[in-house]
C-alpha cells in the first residue's frame, strides 16, 4: 500500500485559514490604494509636477501688467552764491507714485511661457510614470509574499512526507527488510527540508515587511490566486503593434520629446535676442515740500505740492552685444541635437525593453503549460515510486528524489504563474499604457 501522499495546497489552506480568523484578506486592488496615498517615490512626483505647473504660471507673469508703488522722503540742503553774496536753505521733501507697464511686444517672454508649460506636460507624463511604476512594484512585492507562503508551504508539505518515509523506513529497519541506510538518507532529507523550512519562514517574514512598509500598514495578508487558474493570452499577440505603442506613448519617450520641445523653444529664446521689445507704461505721482519749494520765490516757506502723471510707449532694441546672442544661439543648437540624441536613445531602449518584456510573457505562458504537465507526471513518478517501494522494486532514495522533484515543480509552477502576471503589467508598463485598470482582471483571479 502506498504511503499517503500530502499536496502542498493542504497546507496552505490552513494557512488561509489561520489569516482569516486573524485579519481580513486584501485584495491587490485594495492594497494599490493604499500604496497610492502614501508611497514616498510616488508623493515626491505628485509634488514635483505641482511645482512645475506653479513655475510655467511664474512664466506666465512676463506677459501681464506689473504694477508697483514708490514712496520716498529726502532732507535736501541749496546753497546759492551770485555775485559775492550767498544763502542757504535746508528744506524735506516726500514723494510717492505709482508706476505701471504692460509688455506690448515681448518675444522671449512668450517662448518662456510655452517653455514653463511644456516643462508641466513633461512633469505630469513624469507623475504618470511614477504611477505605473508603483503598480508594478506593488504588484512585485505581493506576488513576492504569495510566492513564498507557496514556497513555505511545499517545504512543509515535503517536510511532511519525507517524515513519513522516515518513519517507514526505521519500522522496515526494525523488522530487517531494509538496511539503515535507508533511514539514514530518509534522515538526511528530513534535516535539510528542517533547514529550508527555517529559512523560507525567514523569507517570508522579510517579504510580508517589504509589502507592509509600501503600503504602510501592518499585518496584511494578500488574497493568494484561486485554483484552478487560467492565464489570459497576450492581447495583441504581435510583437510589433506592442513596439509601435511604446515608442508613442512610454513615459520615458513622451519626456524625451518634451526635452527636445523645450530645447528648440530655447533656441528661439536665444534668436529673440536681437527682436526689440515693446512696453507701455504709465506713472502718477505726488511730491510734497513741508518746508516749501525752494524753486518758488513766492511764499517759500509755505508747504507745496506737485502731482505728476505720465503714459507712453519704450521702445528697447538691442543692436549689438558683443556676440553674445550668436554664441547662445550656437550652444542652444548643440543642446537641441543633445536632446534629439537622448529621445532616440530612449525610443532604442524601450523598444528593446518592450521586446524582452513580450518575449518573456510569451516564455512564460510556454513554461506554465509545461509545468503543469511535468507536475502531473512527477505525481504519477511518486505514486509509482512508492508503489515500487513497497513491493521491492524501488529503493527509498528514489522515493526521497520523486518527492522532492514534485514539490519542486509545483514550486516552480506557482512562481511561473506570477512571473507571467507581473510580466503582463510590465510590458504594459513598457507601451506606456499601464493604469490601476489593469489590477481588475487579476483581482479576479484571486480567491474571493
């Protein structure tokens, strides 16, 4: 009669158990809320793009009336000297006016403008792609944490079995149909499936605190996926329609073109140099002379006063500047090839990502069907290896290799089926089109 056998899923059934009497399951959904309000590297882009849209409003001041009051208050001394003869006088004066001008023509302003704005468009791309990089990296470290409770429990599920081959071969020993050999190496393999056990319930502890500290709380236990599970096909199967989206819409692409827009907005900057500029202004203001206006013969100590105002157009055309203006238009055209440089790097480099990221979903799916089919068969081997065991024809370490094959696979089959869900989130993260949407269709693969 073969030994039982234990499938790792008993185990972590209990486990889910034991969770559920002590905190409430979280779905990746949930836990992506929670990591959106309060992930520092997500925070600190939300600020940065609020500080970018505040700069291009400050750029927006160069084109709208600047209005600004002057005051003053002065102790003057005159001292006069005709023919010989001399006098002197010390009198105060206060003096206060408003002074306004509203740029008429200014070429470098408008560009600056149109800079400050497309340096906010480029910081909002950055905060969407702050944003999928915390989908993706949450999306890690929960399949991080289901991974190792799968791992811990096909170490404990193996542990068991392994104990019971143990157990069987010392009673085989004592009745003399085995040698001692067979416990020893039963033994062996029980204190090595100890050793792993230790160090996967370490690695699970250490996984739990990564998904704790992202999502900033404690205790949380993700919702593992349900059995059986089918994984979704690539949509579009193609790998060049995943190439053409990338190079349009990743948000490393769409921040290069950004750079290379501003840069030739500086280069026109630097052109409008030598373009005049045109400003109306406008004053009125107001002067008083406590003591007298010592420019009055009249009543000169009595207190006077003078209202001035005053509107017109200043015309400012700069004709030469030592070269200046050619040398900044010489730097800003290198700067621009730079950028036209960097966003083709970019685009190389996504789409070589966006390459290997579909290749390996691809590979995954592959791996996934085959170990399913190498887990059915490593059952099969086990139960027959048992059946040999008892019968004579099979020795013990190959059961001891049968069982730990089986669990290895299954191991490595949980593990293929979340490396294919991540890499389906990153290479949607590779074509620029990964959003909180995309957590639906696994939230529906978990257990309810």
């Amino acid at each position: 009669m073969p030994l039982p056998f234990r499938r790792p899923q008993a185990c972590l059934a209990m486990l889910l158990l034991w969770g559920a009497a002590t905190a409430q399951a979280q779905s990746l959904r949930q836990l992506y809320e929670a990591a959106h309000g309060y992930d520092a590297t997500y925070q600190s882009a939300l600020a940065s793009a609020r500080a970018s849209q505040a700069r291009a409003d400050q750029a927006r001041a160069g084109l709208l009336p600047q209005v600004g009051m002057q005051a003053g208050a002065q102790h003057n001394w005159n001292e006069t000297s005709v023919l010989g003869g001399s006098s002197s006088r010390a009198f105060n004066t206060l003096n206060a006016a408003l002074v306004g001008s509203q740029p008429l023509y200014r070429p470098a302003n408008r560009i600056a403008l149109n800079q400050g704005q497309r340096a906010a468009e480029a910081a909002q791309i950055n905060l969407a792609g702050a944003e999928q990089d915390l989908i993706v990296r949450l999306a890690q470290a929960y399949f991080d944490v289901l991974a190792a409770q799968d791992t811990l429990a096909s170490v404990r599920a193996l542990k068991a079995a392994v104990n019971e081959q143990l157990q069987a071969a010392r009673r085989n020993f004592e009745v003399g149909t085995t040698t001692i050999t067979d416990t020893r190496e039963a033994q062996a393999r029980f204190d090595l499936a100890t050793a792993q056990e230790i160090a996967t319930e370490n690695d699970l502890r250490v996984k739990r605190l990564a998904l704790d500290q992202l999502v900033g709380r404690s205790g949380v236990e993700p919702r593992p996926l349900a059995q059986p599970i089918t994984l979704p096909p690539l949509q579009p199967g193609e790998v060049a329609a995943w190439v053409e989206q990338a190079t349009e819409q990743h948000p490393g692409v769409r921040q290069a073109r950004a750079a290379l827009d501003i840069a030739r907005l500086e280069t026109d900057k630097a052109r409008a140099g030598h373009r005049p500029t045109l400003d109306l202004q406008a004053s009125v203001g107001q002067t008083r002379y406590p003591d007298g206006n010592p420019s009055l013969s009249a009543a000169p100590r009595a207190s006077a006063r003078t209202t001035n105002a005053s509107v017109g157009v200043v015309l400012n055309w700069p004709l030469f500047a030592g070269f200046a203006v050619e040398n900044r238009i010489r730097e800003t055209l290198s700067l621009e090839d730079k950028a036209q440089a960097d966003l083709d790097n970019v685009q190389r480099a996504v789409s070589q990502a966006t390459r290997a990221a579909f290749f390996g979903v691809q590979s995954g799916l592959g791996q996934v069907k085959a170990l399913q089919a190498a887990e059915a068969s490593s059952l099969t081997a086990l139960q027959a290896n048992q059946l040999g065991y008892q019968v004579g024809v099979r020795i013990n370490i190959d059961v001891l290799n049968a069982q730990s094959q089986l669990y290895q696979t299954q191991r490595d089959l949980a593990r293929a089926r979340y490396e294919v869900l991540l890499g389906g989130l990153r290479l949607k993260q590779a074509a620029g089109a990964l959003s909180d949407a995309d957590l639906t269709p696994i939230n529906q693969m978990l257990v309810p």
